[in-house]
C-alpha cells in the first residue's frame, strides 16, 4: 500500500464565466468541483493506475467531508483527522471563456492546535508501518510547523520505508533535511532550491549532483512541455513529454508523481519509470479535471496495447 500525504487539502471550484470582469456581478454558466490538494490529486490518480493507497492528513468541516467521500468512490481509503468548528479550505478559479485566463483565489487552511498534530504524528507511524512507500505532497497549513516534512521522513526512513517528497520553497528546502528517497521538484522549484538558474540539461545535470551528494539519491526533474529527467545512481535519464491533446496541465506534476510512486511499487528500472510517470502526466494534460488520469491512455501512450 502506498500512503499520501495531505496536510492541506481543498475544495477546487472552477467557474466557468463568459467574460470576467471586476466590481460587477459576474453570473457563472457552468460550475465543476472536485476534491483536491496536491495530496489527493496523487492518491486520486495511483487509485486510478490500479494500486492500493491510503491518504492521511487534516479535513475539516463539509468540505472536508465531501472530499473524503469522493475519495472513497475512488477506493482510496482515507485516514482523516478531523478539525471541529472549522472548514477545510477552498480554491476558487474564474475561468474567463473569452480568453482562456484564469483568476484564481486560495483561502488559508484550517487552525492545527497541537494536540491535532500529536494525534496525527501518532496515526501516521502506525500507518507507515504497514505502507510500503510514503508520499508527502504540496503545502501546509499555516499553523503547522515548517519542519513537518523532514520528520515525517525520518520517521518513514527509521521504519526503512522509501519517500517521495513534492512540494516547494522553504519547505522543500526544509523537507530534504530528512532525506527523502526522491523528490520531483519542477524546473523552477529546483532553482530555487538550489539557488540556480539552469536552463540547459548539462547545468541542471550539476545541481542534481549538488543534490545528491547532500544525500538526495533520486531526483526526478519535470520542465514542463519539455519533458522531464530522472538523476539517480543507474544514470541521468531524459524523456520527452507524449503529444496529447492538451486541456489543462495543473496536476501533471501530481500525475506524475502518482506514476513514480506506483512504477518504484511494481520495480521499474529508472528509464521505465520516467516514461510511465511522463505517459501518467501527459493524460492529466488531456483532461480539464485536475488530478485525473485514463490507464487506458497510460497504456496506449506507452505502446503496450
Ligand atoms: N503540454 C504538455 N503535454 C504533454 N505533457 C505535459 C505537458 N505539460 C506537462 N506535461 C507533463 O507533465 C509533467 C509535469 O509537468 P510540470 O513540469 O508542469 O509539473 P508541475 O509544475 O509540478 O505541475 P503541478 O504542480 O501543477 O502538478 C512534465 O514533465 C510532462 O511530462
Ligand atoms: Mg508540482
């Protein structure tokens, strides 16, 4: 079983409106929400891809409720704890149909007093214990401190569990602290990181090598259209993305962390691993739901029909 990190998650709302404009009544002719955060966008496409997965993590109020129960129809068995008096926060995005821009609008998380937090700490190694590999995706709420991460991965690492760490900023700088078995930082993300501004293969090359010798073994690297790279000690591996009919790309970076996880799971050497992960994001680029794959597709892209 693969266990999904989410300490953050959302209500994603997309409003479709035929022209937005400011300090007026905008009335919104289609409406779809769904349940997201990076955290489930990950465990949402590993069920997909036909692995068993648990998430854990804070939900709140209805909104948290109605995402635990979506994710249940999609056979991710949920651990929450549960935050009286509170809601589980939500994302709104305009969509602007007449030029395709989107305006989006975030909302702070829920308050996490201490007592939430041990109780979680103390659900979470009970349950890596019986996970096989353990993602740790996307932000936090403010009132949870920033070192999360790096304990979280040492906690997984005593129990000799693997990590994939997928988040950015000061708490992927935190997070590699604890030494997680892979990361999959964008190309932004990994300059920021490493103080950088590679743009070339070969410079990108020598911050994952800065990046290994701090102890970071596998680093997998996603730029976007341009495909994405996987260092680690088989090599330096380089795919390009698939050519799909792009709809909407958010979440091709949670897709493909889904694919890693669920290719490490089944023992793909590094290559395969990279072109599964970049088939998995490349169909969430096909869709307008974030955090949605087709194995289907996966399979064909792949050419194993
Ligand atoms: N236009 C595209 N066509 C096909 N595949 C794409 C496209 N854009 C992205 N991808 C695939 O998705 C992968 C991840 O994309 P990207 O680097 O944008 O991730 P990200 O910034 O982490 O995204 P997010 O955090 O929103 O999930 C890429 O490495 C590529 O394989
Ligand atoms: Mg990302």
């Amino acid at each position: 079983m693969i266990l999904a990190v989410c300490l953050n998650p959302c209500l994603d709302r997309i409003v479709f409106v035929p022209q937005l404009k400011v300090n007026t009544l905008n009335r919104g002719q289609r409406r779809l929400v769904s349940a997201g955060g990076k955290g489930v966008n990950v465990a949402k496409v590993i069920s997909a891809l036909d692995e068993p997965v648990r998430i854990i993590g804070f939900f709140a109020g209805s909104a948290g409720r109605f995402i635990v129960d979506d994710l249940e129809k999609r056979r991710v068995r949920t651990q929450p704890i549960w935050i009286e008096g509170q809601e589980t926060r939500t994302t709104t995005n305009i969509l602007d149909m007449a030029t395709g821009k989107e305006t989006e609008i975030t909302e702070p998380g829920p308050e996490i007093g201490q007592e939430q937090l041990e109780l979680f700490l103390k659900m979470y190694r009970e349950t890596v214990r019986k996970a096989s590999l353990v993602v740790l995706s996307g932000s936090i709420p403010e009132s949870v401190p920033e070192d999360i991460y790096a304990r979280l991965i040492q906690i997984a690492g005593e129990q000799g569990k693997k990590t994939i760490l997928d988040t950015a900023g000061g708490l992927l700088a935190n997070g590699i602290q604890g030494l997680p078995y892979m990361i999959k930082p964008n190309i932004r993300e990994l300059n920021t990181l490493t103080r950088a501004d590679s743009q070339s293969l070969d410079q990108i090359k020598k911050q994952c090598d800065l990046l290994h010798q701090k102890g970071i073994m596998n680093v997998c690297v996603s730029m976007g259209k341009d495909g994405a790279l996987l260092s680690c000690k088989e090599g330096f591996f380089v795919h390009p993305a698939f050519s799909v009919d792009v709809i909407n790309t958010i979440g091709s970076g949670d897709a493909m962390v889904a694919g890693l996880a669920v290719s490490m799971e089944r023992g793909y050497p590094p290559f395969e691993m990279l072109r599964y992960a970049s088939a998995c994001a490349a169909s969430n680029a096909s869709f307008q739901e974030i955090g949605v794959v087709d194995r289907y597709q996966v399979r064909n892209l792949l050419g194993n029909c």
